[in-house]
C-alpha cells in the first residue's frame, strides 16, 4: 500500500500559565480545541530548575470521564490517591492513569532542587467507559522500548506500535483510543516517518529545537494519511508525537470533570460534593 503523508494543518502555541499550587507550566489546550484535538483534551509541559516553580506541587483534587498520562523526563513526582495507591515517578517513568467514574489523588515533587521535566497528556474516554473503575499502568523507564533509528536518532515508545526499523510495541495495554505515544529525538535535518491509523488524530508537540515546520512549544496538528513525516531543524529536534481514535461524542468540560451532557457535568459536581464521586 502506498504512502498518504500527513501535511501540516495547523499551529497550536503552548501558552504559559500555573496550575495546582502554582506550578509554572505551558500548556496546550480549551474548549475551542476539542474538536481538532478529538480524543486528546490537554496537553502541559512543566520544565523549570527552580524549585519555586514547582515545589507546590497537584495537591488532592478529583477526576472523572479521563485518562491522565504523566510522563516524567527528569525528576520525581509522588502520587497518592483516595484508594491508598502510592507511587513515586522518576526519570523516564509513565503513570497511565484511567480515572473513570472518579480518582481523588495529589502529585507532589520529590525534590527541592534541580530539573523538573515532564508532560502531562489527558486523553478523553467514550462515554460507555466513563463511569468504569478507576485504574493504572505504572511503567519505569526501562520498561520502555528505546529503537535507535539507522539516520542517528532515536525513540522512546511509550504506547502503540512501529514496524520500521524494527517491529517494537509499547508497554500500555487495553486503551480504547487505540493511541500512540512516541517521544522523538532526532538529529540536526534528520527525516523519520512514521505509519499511523488514516483515521487517527495526530499531533506533534516540540519541546526542543524545531522541524521544517514547528518551532519550540508549537505542537502541529496533521491532515488525514497513513503516515507523518518529520524533519528536524539544523540543531535537531526533541518532541511528543500523538496520534488516538477521536471519539466523534460531545465534550462537557468543568475543570477536572470531562462528560458528554451539562447534566453529567452537574452530577459529577454533586457527587464530589457530597463525597460519593469515588463509588461503585
């Protein structure tokens, strides 16, 4: 079969912001993106050597009708949650976070100085699984294939699967979205290209140095195609590659609740309201 690549549609600039208890990041995300995004919801990168940026950390807040991947660069993240899970992300290791009908958890840095780098996906779920168990996948970095590319570059597959140089899949199991996670490392104007699902979303976020067509913390959304061709720039390039099934279902949005109707959304305000947000 031949290959349909992927042409670039459009540029998304990650914008600076904080969240939680002040915890200086750049984000990528709002209402008016869901649907060119579809099923992806957000997308934070947070990166600073200054522990002011950080140390406040996600206190204990809640989720509903979402996954959360967080993929951890350089540092140490500890999470907790209302069902006593406990764990502590270090250098390269993903937690893939499924929070169904409801998670109240907090995610606290580790360290008190140094680089703290990392990404925070959150990738929406159908409605038939929205009110399922929460549950995880928690992955170390050595749990991550790393394929070396034959022009000098690399990647990390966190989830989905490549067949060229080598056939290689991801750790992550079972998510609805059939998705892809792919962090990318090229060297200065080497070219990658990658098969995707035609019917995929795909998404390139850079998070150092550029391509032939997004510059640092712009992230590309694609056209429809069986494939995505990358070229990095004269300093090479670091960036996320995402590519999932879109749900094609409304979108309800307040804060940490994400459904498919204003009731559901008022539902899932009442029910941490009153404390029941976690029950089966």
């Amino acid at each position: 079969m031949n290959s349909r690549i992927r042409t670039l549609q459009q540029r998304i600039t990650a914008q600076e912001t904080s969240d939680g208890d002040g915890v200086r990041m750049y984000r990528i995300a709002g209402r008016q993106l869901n649907e060119i995004l579809d099923p992806f919801l957000l997308l934070d990168e947070f990166r600073s050597d200054d522990s002011a940026d950080y140390i406040g950390g996600f206190p204990s807040h809640p989720h509903r009708g979402f996954e959360t991947v967080t993929y951890m660069l350089t540092g140490k993240m500890r999470h907790r949650d209302h069902m006593g899970n406990e764990g502590l992300l270090a250098d390269g290791d993903v937690q893939w976070m499924t929070a169904g009908r409801g998670v109240i958890h907090s995610e606290m840095p580790e360290q008190t100085d140094g680089l703290l780098h990392g990404f925070q996906l959150w990738l929406n779920l159908p409605a038939s699984d929205k009110m399922k168990p929460a549950h995880y996948q928690d992955y170390r970095g050595s749990d991550l294939p790393v394929v070396e590319l034959e022009s000098g570059g690399k990647i990390i597959l966190v989830a989905g699967q490549i067949n060229e140089p080598v056939a290689v899949a991801g750790p992550v199991k079972g998510v609805v979205t059939e998705p892809i996670y792919i962090d990318l490392d090229l060297t200065a104007n080497e070219q990658w290209t990658q098969a995707v699902p035609k019917d995929h979303t795909v998404l390139v976020y850079v998070y150092q140095g550029s391509t032939s067509e997004l510059s640092k913390r712009e992230m590309g959304v694609y056209s429809d195609g069986n494939a995505v061709s990358i070229t990095a720039g004269k300093d090479g390039v670091k960036a996320i590659l995402l590519a999932a099934r879109p749900l094609h279902e409304p979108v309800k949005q307040y804060g940490p609740f994400v459904m498919n109707t204003e009731d559901e959304i008022k539902q899932a305000i009442e029910d941490y309201r009153l404390g029941r947000l976690t029950e089966t």
